[in-house]
C-alpha cells in the first residue's frame, strides 16, 4: 500500500464530516471465483478468510436498530460464503432495509435463484 498521508499534507484538502449512516456495506469475504490483478482486497480462489455466521447476526442486529436505507454486500465474490443465501432470504422476508446491492463478477451456480 503506498503511503499517501505526506502527499496529503502537502495539499488543502477539504474536512470531512460525519452525517448520518445510511448505506451498510458488508465485506462477505476474501473468496472469489477469479484473481483479478485490479482487485482491491485481493481476493480470489485460494482466500479462505469469510464473515462468520455470529458476526453476520451482530451486523443483521445493529441494522434492525438502526435507519439503515441500503445494504451493499461486497467481497471477493459475497454469494460464495455459505451464509450467503441465508442473509438474502433474511432481508427478502422483510427485515429492513428496502434496498440490497450485491457487488460481483460471479454467480456459482446461476440455474438457483435466491
């Protein structure tokens, strides 16, 4: 990772400020069908790190409390952990929020619908 904190002091750089959270992007898992060289949390097929099924109820909790709008499932490729199926079907029988992203190249088995 290149270190780019001295090449922001050099600049003005606008202040951040925190609003309200309203989009939850939860990292599944470093496992991927594919090694793409442009992959930013380098995943691919012989990652074996993935959310487990505890923290996955932690996040699921926290988004029931909260005024959560969007939830963007990303990874490697989110649909190959094994919890997968489980957090679609959650939020598809009406747990909030309204609006579910899933970010991926891949579908492992395209003839089953979720």
């Amino acid at each position: 990772m290149h270190d780019t904190l001295p090449k922001l002091a050099k600049r003005k750089f606008p202040n951040v400020a925190r609003g309200e959270l309203k989009i939850a992007q939860l990292n599944l898992g470093y496992k991927c069908n594919q090694a793409c060289l442009h992959c930013h949390v380098n995943a691919g097929p012989t990652r074996t790190e993935l959310m487990s099924e505890e923290t996955t109820q932690q996040v699921l909790d926290f988004i029931d409390r909260s005024v959560i709008e969007t939830v963007d499932l990303t990874g490697g490729a989110p649909e190959l952990n094994p919890i997968s199926e489980n957090l679609f079907l959650s939020f598809d029988q009406g747990r909030s929020p309204p609006s579910i992203d899933v970010i991926s190249l891949s579908y492992p088995n395209p003839d089953k619908r979720i």
